[in-house]
C-alpha cells in the first residue's frame, strides 16, 4: 500500500509540473512532470505486486483526480463549486464501494 500511496502523490506532483509547464514551454517543469509520471507507473507497477489491479488502479486514479482538483483549487486559484465536491464525494464513494 505504500508504493501505492507514493505512486498517487507522484502523479499530483506531475500533474502541478504540467500545469507549471505552461504547455510544455518552460522546460523544466516540462521535464520534471516526465520524471514524476514515469516514477509514478513505476510505483503503481510494484504496488500491483500485492494489490489487486482493479483495487490499485481505482484508489490510484480516483484518489489522483481528487488530489490534482484540490492542488488546482489550492495552488492555482482555480474555481472551487459544488459541482467539483460533489463529484470528488461521489469518486470516493465509488471507491469505497468497490
């Protein structure tokens, strides 16, 4: 669970690099968002040796999608609303589901 945890904060992290990165014009938020994103499949590739791959893969992209939604809110100013909440709760009800 623990390289699966990793693997979520790395892809965050690469998320906000490609933010950063500004359409990949500045260069080295361009190269560290492929740095953090080919750590992060590395990561998720060995947390799948003792997780489940449906189990890994929905904590990983539900958990990421929430994740980067508040970094953009923290981070960039970006809209925070109702609608953005609701549908983060409802990722995490789905995962907690399955």
């Amino acid at each position: 669970m623990g390289f699966l945890l990793l693997s979520l904060l790395l892809s965050i992290v690469g998320s906000i690099s490609v933010k950063l990165s500004a359409g990949f014009q500045k260069i080295i938020p361009g190269v560290t968002s492929f740095i953090f994103f080919g750590l992060c499949i590395y990561y998720l590739t060995l947390a799948v040796e003792t997780v489940e791959i449906g189990i890994a893969y929905a904590i990983w992209s539900g958990a990421s999608i929430a994740g980067t939604t508040f970094a953009g809110i923290l981070l960039f100013n970006e809209k925070a609303s109702n609608r953005k909440f609701l549908s983060i709760a409802l990722i995490v009800v789905g995962v907690v589901i399955l």
